[in-house]
C-alpha cells in the first residue's frame, strides 16, 4: 500500500473476524511503533502484546471504550517509560503522551497496511484507566500505559467520512 493511500483510507475499526494475527504480523506492527519519532531520541516506549481472550475480555473492566477488545484477537498496549521520557522536571513537563502517540499512530498504519483493522482506545492521561492496567497487567512503577490498541482481521468496513476542510487550512495568517 502506498503512504499516501494509507493515510487517507486508516479508520478506526471495532468489528473483527474470529481469526488469529501471527505472531510474523504483531511483530511488524510494533516494530513499526519502535521507529516512530520521540523528543531527543529517548525511545520511550514498550509495548506488551495480548493474545489471552480472558486478558482481551477483561479490558472491559480496564477501559470501558476498550469493551470490544474481548472480540479482537489481540490487543497492542503501548506504554512508556517515565525514567526515559525526555522531561524538565523542574518546569513539570514530559514528552511522554507525545511520544506515546507517535508509537500508537506508527502502530496503526502498520496494521492498517497489513491488512488488519485497528482501534486505538485511550488510557492516558485517565488516572483510573493508567492505575488499573498497571495492576492488572503487574507493570513496573517507571512504566505509563499510554495506550489500547485494538487488533483484528476487519469484520466491517467502516465508513470513510470527508476530512478535508478548506475552512481549516490557513495560509500565511489565520
């Protein structure tokens, strides 16, 4: 698939084939994640793969917009390091959402150019959604989940809505 095509045609899906993604193909989709850009080069990320269906069933408690997850075949949970995260403590900001999302949305594209359907469900910067998934999932202190991936084979094709707005683009000055 070419770049520009899969830009524009990625949507969100949240129905899945009973089938199984190899392992080949979760692979690629997070090593996809691992190129993604971060502030400084920091690299923060981790990514833990689920393919348990009582762990995919259970985001349901986790997240409650991840609730159709018990229907994919795995779940990508992104997550990042807050010791490595580029920050200014003493200013009290990190980059560690910014690069969060940057890893989620390289995730995205790969599955979408793979040939599967993806949704990405929030977990940060929600308190009770990050607290949850850190205990359930036994995460180290120094490790954020950022973010629920949703993976499947598409059972729909979701439809494409117009994006392009010419009101949005400005050139030169507001």
């Amino acid at each position: 698939m070419e770049l520009m095509e899969g830009l524009l045609t990625r949507r969100s899906v949240r129905k899945f084939q009973d089938k199984p993604i190899p392992k080949e193909l979760l692979e690629k989709v997070v090593e996809a994640g691992e190129f993604a850009p971060s502030a400084h080069n920091t690299q923060p990320w981790e990514f833990l793969i689920i393919q348990d269906k009582e762990k995919l069933k259970h985001f349901r408690v986790l997240q409650r917009s991840a609730l159709f997850a018990e229907n994919a075949a795995a779940v990508v949970l992104v997550c990042c390091r807050e010791d490595v995260a580029f920050h200014r403590e003493k200013e009290g900001w990190s980059y560690i959402d910014i690069d969060g999302s940057a890893a989620t949305m390289n995730v995205l594209l790969a599955a979408h150019a793979l040939g599967l359907g993806a949704c990405w469900c929030g977990a940060a910067p929600m308190v009770g959604p990050i607290h949850a998934i850190k205990e359930y999932f036994e995460l180290p202190e120094n490790i954020r989940p950022f973010s629920i991936v949703v993976l499947g084979y598409p059972a729909e094709d979701p439809k494409q809505p117009e994006r392009h707005k010419e009101e949005r683009v400005h050139w030169e000055k507001w």
